[in-house]
C-alpha cells in the first residue's frame, strides 16, 4: 500500500476519534444546559474538563504534526480541493494553533474566564463596570499574549478573529462595515421620523408556553427541520449543537408575554440545524464534513429566521395557522398588522432583542470598541463612555447604566474577543446567498407562500452544506454569487422593508 494514503487514513482515524470525544463533552454540555440537576455542576465540571484535557494531548500530540506534513508532502493534495487537501489545510491550520499556545496560558486564559465570568455576572447584577475592569483589563492582556503566540499579520485583532472566521481580517472587514455603518445610521433614522409604529403590543398578549412550543415546532418541521435526527428543548440561553450525523439538538425559552422571542428563536436554530443535518455525514469528523465558519452558519440561521420567517409570503401560509393554534387571543389581528409587528425597527440598548436593522449598528459598535481596547488604544476605564457616546451616535439612544450598556454581553468575560463580527457577517452572507437563490430558484417565494420550503434548503444542501470546509468563507460566496461579499444585498433587502413598512 502506498505510504501516504496510510497515513492519510491515519490521520482521518485520529481526527474521527478526537471529534468523537468532542462530541461526547458536547452532549454533556447540551445536558448540563437543559437536564442535569443543579448539584450535579461540580462533577459534570471534572467530567467536562477531563475529556477537554484529552482531546487537547490527542490533537496536540507531535504524531499528528508528523501525519499532517507527510501527506501535505504527497500527491493526495495537488488537487486543492480534494478531500485530502481540505482535511490537511484545515487541521493544519487548527494545529499550529493549538500547539502554538502554551499550555500554561490556555490554562490562564481559562481560570480568567471562569473567574471573569463571575465578576462579570455580578458586576452586570450592579451595573457596577469598575468591578468588571480588571478581569477585562486580565483578559485583554492574556489575549494579546496568546496573539504574540500564534503570530498575524496586519492588526492583532486578525489573530483572534480568525479563529472564529478563518482568513478574515480586520482590513477586509472595515470598508465592508464601514459603508454599512454609514447606509444603516441614514436610514433608522428615516425610519425613526417616519411616525410610523409597529402594533408590537400583539405580540405582548398572553401566549401560553405550551401553545407557542407546538407553533415553534411545527414551523421548524415546515422548513425541513428533522425531528427525528434533532431535538427542541428549553434553556435559559437558547442554543443548537450538531452532536454528529442523526442527533442535532436546539433549545429555546419560553416568553409568555412576548411571542417573538420562541418563535423566531427556534427558525434561528433551525437553521443552524438544518446546516448541520446538511453536512456530509461520510466525513463527520474532519474538516471536510464540518462548518465553514461562524459567519457561514449565522448565515443560515439569519436567512431562515429573518429573510423566511420574516417575509410575507411566509405568513401568508402560516397566519392562518397561527390564529387557528392561538384562537381568541389573536382573533382581531390581521395578517397585515401581525407580519408588520414582527418587523418592527426600532433602536434599542440590548443586541440580543435588536431587530434586523439595528442589529448590526450594536456589532460594529463593539468591532470598533474591540479592536481598539486590544490594540491598546482605548482604555479599559474609558469604555463604558467610549460605548454610550456611540451608541447615541449611530442608534440615537444612550443606555441608562452599564448593565444595559457595555456589560450587557457575556463574550468578553469568556475571552470571546473578535466573535461580535461573526454575527454581521452572516447576515451580509444570508442576504447575499438569499439574493442568489431567488434568482436561481424561479416562484422561489410563491413556494413558501403554499408552505413549500425544500426549493431553498435543496438550493442550500447543493451550494453551501454540501461542500463542508472546502472553501473559506469569502471564496464561497462568490462561487455561489459570482460577487465579493458585500453589504449591498443586505441594504437593499432592509431599504426594501423599510419603503413597504415606514413608506422611506
Ligand atoms: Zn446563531
């Protein structure tokens, strides 16, 4: 046998078996998120950091590096997109990662995530930031130490970022924020003198938890969900984990006085799931089966949340539904009014309750507040007025308090820094991919208007999930688009909304 394809199979057998592992401390992380009994914390903490342990030294080990330079020395990866030559680039990359920083500052890095963590989760309680600052000032040091290690080119926040979107950089990401900045500021506030409102108080009835679970649901098998291979449970931070080929499980919470929150949480995650019940299950465990990027799976997740689930021809299959589940509560309404509550603008303090416009002014609020904190540039103490004065800059409101402002989020304290991007970007991806399939799917919405939605996520398997981590995010979209990614797309399906809802 040839000795490379040896070793290539190897190197597969290694990356499967740590994956496996992986999967098995996500399983844990899914059940202490939903099921596990409160006094089971400190023995699901030995569990969890016991396996994270081993997967690190398996993955670490020099074997692997030796695996990986003999196969990308060999003929199984001239062609760059064969599957050898994905699963050698991506672990590759992934290893000179996690052997570059060492193990005693993964291991700082961690214990000041956990201690952050909590400082933050009482200093938000309080809205007292001095009491925050020093675990962020921590964080931002052992950061900046951990970008030494694995090295950048251009700004250090590159460094960081591409671990969570591979090959993005700060530079590429400015011009294409920039211009959205600009674009999104003019038009909310065309939107905000408009004098128009939303009905939003239709969805502040009473909806029983029980009655917006079977909606949820059913929404979520609509558009192609598999309830046999996934599960939908309730956590206090909604999420969704794809385990492994056949078992993808997402969570949500439940808001009886607030409707949006389920409903549209579970489309989010949905999508996410159909993502991950779309990746090719023979290569489950290497590059070649997993997710391109945070942004390339934000871009699915936003595209059936916002661009389908928002969208008329959406409800007018659904409506009708919907007042049959919910009956008097909703017997007044009209599809008109219900699909202009849900697509409310209006600027507020917290990201996560954002709508799908001013959404994105709250990222590159603290894109640019990252990059500067990191670089040195900007203060620790100076933040929470950094924040306030840009927030009324390009939102028009100023928090009352930290807790409502800079606090509000928990990535910092984790030592997620250069995460926040990721989110825009997959609305810029969706928006751009959405354009795509309407033009390559003829009577793409007058589909979803029958409750028909196997056109787009077919469209979808076929362009995106299919290829696994072949290509990086920017050279997917234009594959699939034939354009760079852009923020024009997105403008224009926002400029559109905003003309048929506020007449601007
Ligand atoms: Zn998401």
């Amino acid at each position: 046998m040839n000795s490379a394809a040896d070793t290539y199979a190897r190197l597969v057998a290694t990356l499967k078996k740590i994956a496996t592992l992986g999967s098995i401390a996500e399983l844990l992380g899914w059940d202490e998120e939903t099921y596990m009994p409160p006094k089971g914390a400190e023995h699901r903490a030995t569990q969890r950091s016991m396996l994270a342990r081993e997967v690190h030294e398996l993955f670490i080990s020099p074997a692997v590096g030796e695996m990986l330079s003999e196969v990308a020395a060999s003929d199984l990866v001239r062609d760059p997109e064969s599957d050898a030559a994905v699963n050698v680039r991506e672990a590759r990359r992934s290893y000179d990662r996690a052997v570059k920083i060492p193990p005693a500052l993964v291991e700082e890095i961690t214990r000041a995530a956990v201690l952050g963590q909590q400082a933050w989760t009482a200093a938000r309680k309080y809205s007292d930031f001095s009491a925050y600052a020093p675990w962020l000032g921590k964080m931002l040091d052992l950061k900046r130490q951990e970008a030494a290690c694995v090295g950048y080119s251009g700004h250090i926040y590159n460094a960081l970022l591409d671990e969570f979107e591979p090959g993005q950089t700060a530079e590429a990401l400015r011009p294409v924020f920039e211009s959205l900045r600009k674009q999104l500021v003019e038009l909310i506030g065309k939107i905000v003198s408009s004098g128009r409102k939303a009905p939003i108080e239709i969805l502040q009835r009473r909806f029983p938890a029980d009655v917006q679970e079977k909606l949820a649901r059913s929404a979520s098998e609509l558009i192609g969900f598999d309830h046999q291979a996934g599960r939908l449970d309730v956590s206090v931070h909604p999420f969704c984990a794809g385990l492994g080929p056949g078992d993808c499980r997402m969570t949500t919470r439940y808001d009886e006085h607030w409707f949006g929150d389920a409903f549209f949480g579970v489309m989010h995650e949905s999508g996410h799931g159909l993502y991950d019940q779309g990746l090719p299950a023979e290569h489950w465990g290497t590059p070649r089966g997993e997710f391109v990027s945070l942004g390339i799976h934000e871009s699915q997740s936003r595209m059936w949340e916002n661009l389908v689930g928002r969208g008329r021809p959406f409800w007018r299959f659904f409506f009708p539904r919907l007042k049959a589940a919910l009956g008097e509560t909703v017997r007044d309404v009209s599809e008109e009014q219900w699909v202009f509550a849900v697509n409310d603008v209006q600027p507020s303090f917290i990201r996560t309750e954002a709508d799908e416009a001013t959404y994105n002014l709250h990222i590159l609020l603290r894109f640019e507040i990252e990059q500067a904190m990191l670089a040195g540039e900007l203060a620790v103490d100076a933040i929470p007025s950094v924040w306030n004065s840009r927030m009324k800059e390009y939102l028009t409101v100023t928090p009352p308090n930290d807790a409502q402002g800079c606090l509000q989020d928990i990535h910092w304290s984790h030592g997620s820094i250069g995460y926040f991007p990721t989110y825009t970007l997959g609305n810029l991806y969706a928006a751009q991919f959405f354009e795509q399939a309407r033009r390559d799917v003829p009577g793409l919405e007058d589909q979803f208007a029958k409750g028909q939605f196997a056109g787009l996520l077919d469209w979808l398997r076929r362009n995106i999930h299919i290829h696994g981590k072949k290509y990086r995010a920017a050279e997917l979209v234009r594959r699939v688009t034939g354009q760079e990614p852009s923020a024009e797309p997105l403008m224009r399906h926002l400029k559109a909304k905003a003309a048929e809802w506020y007449g601007v």
